[in-house]
C-alpha cells in the first residue's frame, strides 16, 4: 500500500519590487515569444506573470518600452 501526502502550494503575491540606481536611467522589457505563451492554454498563467510585472513596475523602472522576440498571434 502506497501513501500519497499532498503538500499545498501557495503562489507567491507579488516580486520584490526593483528599483533603478541611477535616475537617469529607464528600462526596455525584452518579452520572449508570446505566441508561446497565448497559444498553449497551460502557458497562459505564465504570460500573465510576466505582463503583471511589468505592469508592476512601470513606474519604479522607468519602462519605456516591451519588445516582443516573436509573433503575438499564429
């Protein structure tokens, strides 16, 4: 007989929030494919992460621009 101990998982709220050292400086968000993301329904939580954080730091990262490596749709 086999025993199966199932451990809960929490995700976390939010990422430490960066700041940049220079106030000068601004920053450009390099994003990987999000056809990737978009295409595969188990993906999506991923991509929503990631646009999350940028939307999250925006401000205190100065973000000027999010670049795409790929095709947004297929």
């Amino acid at each position: 007989m086999h025993s199966v101990f199932f451990v809960p998982i929490s995700a976390q709220d939010r990422a430490d929030q960066q700041h940049l050292s220079n106030e000068n400086s601004f920053s450009m968000i390099l994003l990987g494919d999000p056809q990737g993301y978009t295409k595969y329904d188990i993906n999506q939580p991923l991509f929503d992460l990631c646009t999350a954080w940028i939307a999250d730091n925006i401000e205190n990262l100065k973000i000027k621009a999010v670049l795409c490596t790929g095709d947004i749709v297929e």
